[in-house]
C-alpha cells in the first residue's frame, strides 16, 4: 500500500471535512453546527478544521462550493445531449421537481446570510460561487437556443432560483417544474 503524500492527505481530510459539515449543515443548520462536533464526527480535531477553513464561515462557503460544483455538474449532465430547447426545458423541469424536494439548501443559504452576518469578503465569495453557477447554467441553455436577449447569468438565475425558493421545498403544487416551463417557454417563446 502506497502511503499518502501530505498533499493528498491533506486534501482528503478536506473533502471528509466538507461532507460531514454538508450533513451537519443540513441536520442542524448553520447556527446550530458546530465545528468542534464537526471535527469529532469526521474523526479529525479542530485544529484540523482550521488547517483547512479559516472557521465556521469558510467551512460553510466551502460546503456552498462543493455543493454548488455538484449540482451544476448534475444539471449540465441532465441537459447534455438534450437536441433541443424543448426537450431541455422538460429535462431541466423535471430535475427542478426532483431537486427542490431535497434537502433545505435554500432554508439554510437565507439562515446563513441573516444570521452570520458574514463579512462582505465571505458574501462577496457566496455571491461569486452563485454567480458561477448560474452562469453556466445559462450557457448551456443559450447554446440549444441563442434568440433571447438574456445574460447568461439572469437565465441561469431563473432556472436555480424557481427552483430552490424555499416554498418549492414542502408545497406540493404548482411544483418548480411547473413554474419553470412556464417562465423557459416564455423566455425561448415557445
């Protein structure tokens, strides 16, 4: 068995680091985690966290990152052979069905931002990790269909948005994906 260089180790105790506090996150929401229960849970101590997030805020917009790479990989796999915008407005309301039942991302972002009245690098990061998101969302979109006079961005914002506004996580209809064909028809006027 080879043995680990620090580099790896220590991106491997990033990563359990980043799942446990994910989970944690979701469990007990921001103002309740705690990175000492944090820490024991993933087996590390605390100054294993700080070795690798400046503290709970970093720890929280590396969680936000990680989760924010997943979905958009998740989406843009959805959508990638998708012929064109019709069956992509289908595919991506479906995927708005199935994610803004799960979890309470968007229950936990408003959390964070009204109760860790982060420092305005910390919102500039979770502005920016946003941003990216839905840019790239947009993208993809106006790559199957180019006539809107949208920013990538605004597109790929209504798309998220819809999606994970906090009602969509417990009313039953009309569901995100309801919403979304509604709004992406209009938008790509079909």
């Amino acid at each position: 068995m080879t043995r680990m260089t620090r580099e790896q180790s220590q991106a491997n105790t990033r990563s359990r680091l980043l799942s446990v506090a994910q989970q944690h996150f979701a469990r007990y929401g921001y103002a309740a985690s705690s990175l000492d229960r944090i820490a024991d849970e993933a087996g590390f101590s605390k100054g294993a966290v700080y070795s690798n997030f400046s503290g709970k805020d970093d720890l929280f917009l590396g969680v936000l990152e990680a989760h924010t790479h997943a979905t958009v990989a998740e989406v843009l796999d959805e959508l990638k052979d998708a012929s064109d915008i019709e069956e992509a407005i289908e595919r991506i309301a479906a995927w708005a069905t199935r994610n803004s039942r799960l979890g309470n991302w968007p229950m936990l972002v408003l959390e964070y931002a009204r109760v860790a009245a982060p420092e305005d690098n910390f919102r500039k990061q979770q502005e920016k990790i946003l941003r990216a998101q839905w840019k790239a969302l947009g993208r993809l979109l106006l790559a199957l269909d180019d006539s809107p006079d949208l920013k990538p961005e605004i597109l790929g914002a209504l798309v998220f948005e819809l999606t994970y506004a906090p009602a969509m996580s417990f009313v039953s209809k009309p569901t995100s994906g309801d919403l979304l064909r509604v709004a992406l028809r209009g938008v790509f006027g079909k």
